[in-house]
C-alpha cells in the first residue's frame, strides 16, 4: 500500500509497521482475547493492519474483496475457503465455536 494508490501494488507486508499505533490502541484494552497470544499484539499483526487500513485508506479497504497473508492466499487459491477458515479465525484471535 504505497503512496501511488495502484490497486496492484497492495500489499503490507509483515514488517511495516504503520500500524504501530493500532497495535497500541488494541494492547491497552487488555482485553481477555490477548491472552491468547501472550497479552500484547505487535504492529506485525492482521488485526493492527486492518485497523490501520480503514484508518489510512480507506478507499483502498472498502474495495477490497479479502484480506490474506501470503500463505493464507496460497492455500485458499489451492484449495478454496473452506481450508483456511479456522485457521484464520484463530490467527485473527477469534473465538471458535
């Protein structure tokens, strides 16, 4: 997601850190949810970046169909959504039935 707004440039990649005051945002509700993941998240994490990206861009989120890290993607374009749901509910710290 650079500054050129190209819709094929649109990626974050795990080391920005642009989300760093998200990351904060979240950490300082202390809610039980980051328990999960040893109390605090880093600005490295989907949640901060999703944040950041409504916050930041929002034209950019509102048009998008699907947020994925790169593997994820791999496996949802080798073997479709059904293989990756949990795994992303889990890695977004979402409670799973």
């Amino acid at each position: 997601m650079g500054p050129s707004g190209d819709p094929d440039r649109n990626v974050i990649i795990w080391v920005d850190h642009r989300a760093a005051s998200e990351a904060a945002e979240i950490n300082a509700t202390a809610h039980r949810v980051l328990d999960h993941v040893g109390g605090t998240i880093s600005p490295e994490t989907g949640p901060a970046k999703l944040i950041w990206l409504t916050r930041q861009k929002r034209q950019s989120f509102d048009a998008a169909w699907q947020f994925f890290d790169h593997a994820d993607f791999l496996t949802w374009r080798a073997n479709g959504p059904a293989a990756i749901e949990l795994y992303l509910d889990l890695q977004m710290n979402l409670p799973c039935a």
